[in-house]
C-alpha cells in the first residue's frame, strides 16, 4: 500500500502509516478520565499504541497516514479490527488531498543541475543535433545544458576523477569482448584470456602493469 501513496501534498515526503489511541468514553460519561489518560491529556499522538495499564479507561486503536518529514496528516480513523481497512480509508484521504505544485523553471534546473554531469556531453549534444524546432521554447533549457556540461567539466575534474574510471571501464569492456566460452562436464565456463605482461614492465606499480598488460591485447575480430 505504501507505494500506492503519494509524496505529501506540501513537502514532497514519504507518507508513513501511524497509530494511535484514544479514550472511547466521551466528557460526562461514566468512565471518562481527566487525569493523565484522558482526553484532557490532548489529541492522539503518533506512536502512542502501548496497551495501557487494566486500571486506565478503556482506548479505541487509531490510524493514520502522515508524513515524516512535515508531519501533515489526515484525520484519525478507529481501527475496528481490521488495521488494513483503516489504512485503507486514511490512504484514500491521504491520496485525495493532492494539489501539486506547479513545475517552474528552477526545478528544471535543479533537475539539470543535480543529474547531468561531465560525462552526459554525447547526450546532450545529440539532444541539441536531434532538436528541429521550437528553439525558441528549448534553447534556453540547451543553453542551460551547456552551461551545466561546463560547470561540471571544471568541478569534477578536481573532485572526481572520470577518465581513469572510464579507462578501467573500457579494459574490463575489453577483456570481455576477449572471453571465451568452455564447456567442462555439461557446464559452461567462461574463461577470460592470458595475458602476457612485458618484462621491461616489471618496475611498475601492480595496477598499471596490468593496466598496459590489457591495453596491449587485440581487440577481438567481432565481424
Ligand atoms: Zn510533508
């Protein structure tokens, strides 16, 4: 049910079932508390779903569906027995309160600014290839692209170092157009090849040596 309910309506949080209880005598009835167990003790509070002592006032189990960031919340919903059932009528008033908030031109560039990195150049520059009309409407979105490839080219470089993680990533893309398979006894295996290292490389670190060991490799006929 949980992935049925919508973020919250006013922060975007996660809506999270809570439970709780309250007396079921009403103020004049015989029963009713005003000490530390009644209603006088204030409205339900989430996460107040201990049983009570035998000598407290009788309590209802409510539910509802709020949210953990903002704590907005529908109203309290007596759970009979069925727990679900109630959730389920919480989840529906949960789910009706839906205004969302309109899309503005800063969340496209949070959007922008949190997802594309330096590595995202080929798509944008196959966006703006691809693109035939309305630049009017689009080219400021393409200039923002632009500006965040070359922002993120400038940051990550320092913090982030991509080229030796797409070096590795084009080796091991290699060794793996170099696999074969073997069949020993019914099962397949797959077998990456040897490889021969040079040994006037021997002084170098064991990564590099390997590193060169399989840029040295053929790349596999794959026609
Ligand atoms: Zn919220």
């Amino acid at each position: 049910m949980y992935e049925q309910l919508y973020p919250c309506d006013h922060c975007g949080g996660r809506g999270t079932a809570g439970f709780s209880q309250r007396v079921v005598a009403e103020i004049g009835q015989a029963g009713f508390d005003y000490g530390r167990f009644g209603r006088h003790a204030g409205p339900p509070k989430i996460g107040d779903a201990l049983t009570r002592p035998a000598y407290a006032p009788k309590t209802e189990k409510l539910a509802c569906i709020y949210c953990a960031d903002c704590g907005m919340t529908t109203p309290w919903i007596a759970v009979d027995n069925d727990e679900h059932a109630a959730l389920d009528q919480c989840a529906k008033i949960w789910n009706q309160r839906l205004d969302r908030p309109k899309v503005t031109d800063g969340d496209l560039r949070d959007l922008i600014e949190k997802e594309v990195g330096a590595c995202d150049a080929q798509m944008v520059i196959n966006l703006l290839a691809r693109n035939e009309g309305d630049w009017e409407a689009r080219g400021p979105i393409f200039a923002m692209l632009a500006q965040r490839l070359v922002d993120a080219a400038i940051s990550t470089n320092d913090c982030w170092p991509i080229q030796p993680l797409l070096n590795d990533a084009a080796r091991y893309r290699k060794l793996m157009q170099l696999v074969k398979w073997v069949d020993i006894d019914g099962e397949r295996y797959a077998q990456f090849p040897k490889i021969p290292t040079p040994g006037d490389h021997s002084d170098l670190v064991f990564e590099d040596r390997i590193a060169l060991a399989v840029d040295g490799m053929p790349d596999r006929d794959r026609w």
